[in-house]
C-alpha cells in the first residue's frame, strides 16, 4: 500500500488510476493524514445475461408523450 499526498495525487491522477486499475492499492493523505483509497473495481467473473426480463416488461405506446399538466407541476414541486 503506498500513501502519496493530495498534491501529489492531483498532479498525478491519470498514473494513478492506471496502477490502481493494475491491482495496486494507493491512499491519498492530506495534511500526514490519510483520506481516501485508490483501489481497482472488481470484475465481473461472468458475463451478464443478456435478455434477462424479455417478454415480462411491455413500454407503452405513449411512452415518450408530453406528461399531463399535474404531474408535471408536482414535478417542478408546486403539487404534493
């Protein structure tokens, strides 16, 4: 695990992710004292399904229509 200071992680984000994207684990301090952890994500170990809800979701036709006046207002918060 390496810590490496704010400034320095600033200067050097695009490296960073790289080594961390690598397996590397880097913690940022600021100030002598630690933040955050730069760590990779985990992968996916086998791919999603694709087609998972077919034929159980139907979209409407009037899907994209404009909404009706009060639920547009209680959109813009001038409705409960």
């Amino acid at each position: 695990m390496n810590a490496i200071n704010l400034y320095e992680a600033k200067t050097n984000l695009s490296s960073l992710v790289d080594r961390a994207a690598a397996g590397e684990e880097i913690v940022i301090a600021k100030g002598g004292r630690p933040l955050v952890r730069l760590v990779p994500l985990h992968r996916r170990t086998a791919p999603r399904p694709l087609g998972l809800l077919a034929g159980q979701v139907r979209v409407g036709a009037d899907f994209d229509d404009p909404l009706p006046d009060n639920v547009m207002r209680a959109f813009e918060g001038f409705e409960p």
